[in-house]
C-alpha cells in the first residue's frame, strides 16, 4: 500500500473524530427509517458509550495507519 495513501486515511480518520455523535445519530435516524426501532432504541439508550467507542477505534485506526506508513517510510 503506498505509504500517502495510509498517511491520508490516517489524517481523514482523526478528522473524523469530532463528528462521531454526528455519525452515530444518522445512523439512528437509518435505522428508524428501516423500521428497526428495537435497534435505534438500544443504541440511543447508551448513545454516550457508543460515540466514545466509535472515537477509541478512530484513534486506533489512525494510530495503525501512522505506525505503518513510518515503517514504510524508514524500510
């Protein structure tokens, strides 16, 4: 994998970070819109967990991508 292309997917998911709440209430409203309410409500029951979840695995992730594209980047 080229070593930018990891360094921008690293860079778009710690951009993402801040828009996790927002993400996760769309997802919400999708999951209304498919009628799945016993989800939507389940998940908007313990929506403060979820987005720091869904922001501990963005920091992973980029975290990851950062290590291996500095690994490319030496070897």
């Amino acid at each position: 994998m080229p070593t930018l292309l990891l360094f921008a997917l690293a860079i778009l998911s710690l951009a993402l970070i801040p828009f996790a709440p927002q993400l996760l209430r769309l997802r919400l409203r999708f999951l209304r819109w498919i009628h799945w309410d016993w989800a939507a409500n389940l998940l908007e029951k313990s929506l403060d967990r979820w987005v720091m979840l869904f922001r501990i695995v963005l920091i992973v992730i980029a975290a990851g991508l950062l290590y291996f594209g500095w690994e490319s980047l030496r070897g």
